[in-house]
C-alpha cells in the first residue's frame, strides 16, 4: 500500500478539482515551505554565529564608551556634564588674629591664630555656549559661583567677629616695595593722613565678601592702573572673574586617554603667567571628567585658576566607592616646593618653601599659595605663628577616579591663602613687623560629596555589569547557534534515512508529474 506523507498533495486529491498549472503552483509553494522548515534551524544557526561576531568585534561595552567620549547629546555623560549635579561643597576655614594688641606692642613676637569655620556654601557650575567643532574639540564657558547654605550652617559664622590683618595696609606697601623713595614717601603720607590700623575687626562676613578700606579706595583714584580693585574681600577677590571660556578635547579625533583634556583656555594655550614663564595646558582637565582607562601610573594633571595653574596628583592607592573600584590619587607632596631655583611660582623675591606665587592670576596682589596650615612647608613658616597645626590626614588633597570611564568619584582638593609681605623697612615704623611674614589668611576645600543616584546606577551597570553580560550574552549566542546547527544535521540525518528506507515520496512526485 502506498504510504501517505501527511499534507502533501496526490494525484488523487487533484484529478478533476484542479487544473494543471494550479497544481503544479501549488506544489511547488508546498515544497517552497517544506524546504525551509527543514533548513530554519541552519539560518537561525548563521544569523546568532553573525550577531556572536558582531559582539567580539564591536562590545557593546565598548560601544557605549565610545558615544561617551563622543559627548553625544541626549545620552547621560553629556546631559550629566551640561548641568552638573551640586555634589561640591565649598568649606571655608578663616583665621582669627588673638593678639593683635600684643603683636602690635611687641610685647608678642608672633601673631596667633585660631581657625574659625567651616563657612559652608555650594558650588555652582554652569556650561553655556556649547559648541562642537569639526577638529574632535568641544568650547563652552564655564561659570562657577558660590551659593550660602543655611541649613549646613547651623551656626551662623558669617556674623561672628574676629581680627585679621587689615589687608590694605600691608598690600598698597608690597606692591611698592621696590619703588622708588618718591613713591615710598607718597604712600607713607596717605597712611598717617589715613590712619590706617594694621588689624581690622570686622564680620567673618565683611572679610570674606566686603573688605574695604578708605586707603584702598584712594590709592585706586590716584592709581587706577595700579590697583585695579577696591574689595579685597577673599572670596569676592577669588571669584571675580570665575568665568573662562575653554575648548577641550573629545573622541573620536583623539585617543580615548585625551578626552576632555584642555586645549585652551581663553584662546591661550598656556597658564596665563607672568615674564617668559609658559606651562601648556596639554594633558591637564578642568576637574569634572578625566581621560578613561586611567592606570596606576598615570599623573592626574587639574587646572584650577585659583592655584593658578596645573597640579599633579599621583597614584596613593586603591580603594572603593559606591561598590566601584577606584584610585586614589593625591596632590603632590613638592607642589608648593621653592627648592629648585627659577621656579616661575618662586615669587620676587623668592618665597620660603611651601609657598606659591599666584600673584599672576590675583591682579598682580602680593597673594601666595599653600597647602592648609603650611602642611609639607619650611618649618620656619609655621613657626613664625602660633596656632597652626597640618595634618596629612586633614589637609591633603585627592581624587577618587573610576579607572575605566575615568569619572571622579570623590574628591577633596584644598588651598590656603596666604598674604605673601615684602620688605616694608622703607615704610612708617608700624609695619616693619610684618616684613617679610606670609600671613595665612584663610584656606578652602573643594569638596565633592559623591554623585547623584542615577548616576551611580549608570557607572555600576557600565563598569560591573556590562562586562560580565556581554561575556554571558556572546557565550549564549554562541552556543545557541552550535545547537540550532546540530539540530539541523540531526534532522537532515534523519530525513535521508527515511528517504532511503521509503520510496513512497519520489514515486508520488514522478506519478504526479507524468499527470
């Protein structure tokens, strides 16, 4: 008897139903699916081992950090770094004189100090005027500012009162220092006439933000050129001109260990420094995003206009943030070092050890920096006050980066400014103790208190969890194929071996065709 396959035509299902070319159209569709339900698992087979291909040759691990350093818009890292979370805290910490009277007598043969604050604001940063630009570089503006904060001040330090050195009595004089007697002579004048204190007592508020003085507001009349501002407020002083228009590097022009890397700042690039004095800017960063794959060798290059420069931060150890693993790297114990001769930062005349001159990028101000309470510093710096105490622990500077996409998981860079006297000798008697002092008068933390939720999210499932899906992801489709390609085989096995043992298909179709 002749055997069936189920659901193909006979000629018996057809002769006198269907017209010749019907059957013949409807055969061949039947054969059409026939052919491919047998060779599915061999295309399934092909297209996983192409998409396996596709993975090795293009991660998807990779790919994201590819449109990172592309700073593609709409996607995280660019709509992160447009409008930065207020994760950094601004601490300030300022110095109140004790002895004023006695420092002033000479009954006191050092100034003493006492550490008031921290005075906590945020820090605000803004990116405006964005710009991509066709050489793979990025130019926006970058505006910092500080916002008080009432409820991480539960005392209000702004309205307490101290005594600090009154800061135009001592600046107008450096500046002349040099100058010839004429010029001394005049400004010795305008101080008798003014009566100008050597110590002020004012708010914590006034020395920050609003430190006048009539001396001031009359050497700027006479003077203008000279003294180009009349507040000498510490905060006001620094954040100024808190506004810079930068262009930086980004992918894929450049190697992914370039990204965000300034090219210039202000259309120069180099630290803008006095004389022949030229740092390039190459390989330095804003502070906000570092090149990826960052390795324990590497030095962490940071600008920052208050340090009026570029700092080096080096590898101190490994740690871990947020489930992340990071290094630690840490400011460089010989940053504020006056050791090596023609130093551009050794000041005129070159400062004590420990001492850096920003004079450049503070109006040509007579104003030096340091790391708080002279930390690393001369010993003869901290002795020539009492109240100082650097701690490494306290004071050091240092950043948390995640190594793979280069992002600064925490942070804590700090700065101390100080009041860097000339040698006053050639002015009244009542300030010839102060020659030469480097007064401390306040220092700063630039605190980065983490990251914001989703951002945390986003680098962990990067950092941690792509990795190991993309190896499970590329092993399953690799595997899946390898078994779509077997089950191919199996059944083309089998399907010869029916051929082979039952002829009833090839006599069916020969049959039908002769009809």
């Amino acid at each position: 008897m002749q055997k069936k396959t189920k659901g193909a035509p006979t000629p018996d299902d057809v002769i006198g139903t269907r017209t010749p070319r019907h059957v013949v159209k409807y055969y061949y569709r039947y054969e059409f699916r026939r052919r491919c339900g047998e060779y599915k698992f061999l295309i399934s087979s092909v297209i996983l081992s192409i998409f396996g291909v596709l993975q090795v040759v293009f991660p998807p691990y990779d790919m994201m950090l590819y449109y990172r350093i592309k700073m593609t818009p709409g996607l995280p890292p660019f709509d992160w770094w447009l409008d930065p979370p207020d994760q950094v805290i601004a601490k300030v910490y300022i110095f109140n004189v004790t002895n004023p009277v006695e420092f002033s007598n000479g009954s006191d043969k050092k100034i003493k100090l006492k550490e008031v604050g921290p005075i906590i604001y945020r820090e605000k940063l803004r990116h405006d005027n964005v710009a991509f630009n066709d050489n793979s570089t990025l130019s926006y503006t970058a505006n910092r500012s500080l916002i008080y904060l009432p409820d991480r001040n539960p005392v209000d330090l702004l309205k307490q009162t101290i005594t600090m050195p009154n800061l135009p009595i001592l600046v107008i004089p450096s500046f002349f220092y040099d100058s010839p007697f004429y010029v001394r002579l005049g400004v010795n004048l305008m101080i008798r006439r003014l009566k100008t204190e050597t110590f002020k007592t004012a708010t914590v508020e006034d020395f920050l933000w609003n430190m006048t003085d009539p001396l001031m507001d009359t050497s700027r009349s006479l003077a203008p050129g000279l003294v180009p501002i009349s507040n000498f407020g510490i905060l006001t002083k620094v954040y100024r001109e808190m506004q810079d228009n930068l262009t930086v590097l980004i992918g894929p022009g450049f190697a992914s260990r370039d990204f965000f890397k300034i090219d210039r700042i202000n259309g120069n690039d180099f630290v803008p420094l006095n004389g022949d004095c030229r740092f390039k800017m190459a390989d330095s960063s804003e502070g906000v995003a570092y090149h990826q794959s960052v390795s324990r060798n590497d030095t962490i290059k940071y600008y920052r206009k208050t340090f009026c420069g570029i700092a080096n931060l080096f590898y101190a150890g490994d740690t871990e943030r947020y489930g992340l693993s990071a290094y630690r790297f840490e400011l460089d114990n010989a940053t504020y070092d006056r050791s090596r001769r023609g130093d551009c930062y050794a000041g005129a005349p070159e400062l004590p050890g420990g001492l850096r001159d920003v004079s450049s990028c503070n109006f040509d101000t007579s104003i030096a920096a340091s790391n708080p309470h002279f930390l690393h510093a001369e010993p003869a710096l901290i002795e020539s006050f009492e109240g100082l105490e650097p701690d490494p622990a306290l004071h050091t500077s240092y950043i948390d980066v995640e190594p793979v996409t280069g992002v600064p998981l925490e942070g804590s860079a700090k700065c101390q400014i100080n009041l860097a006297v000339k040698d006053l000798s050639g002015f009244t008697s009542r300030l010839h103790k102060f020659s030469n002092l480097n007064i401390p008068l306040a220092w700063i933390e630039y605190k980065q208190e983490g990251l914001p939720d989703k951002i945390k999210w986003l680098l962990y499932i990067l950092v941690n969890v792509m990795p190991a899906f993309q190896i499970v992801l590329a092993s399953a489709t690799f595997l899946s194929s390898a078994i779509f390609l077997l089950v191919f085989l199996i059944k083309q096995r089998r399907l010869q071996a029916n051929l082979k043992a039952n002829k009833a298909l090839a006599f069916e179709k020969e049959t039908f065709l002769s009809k």
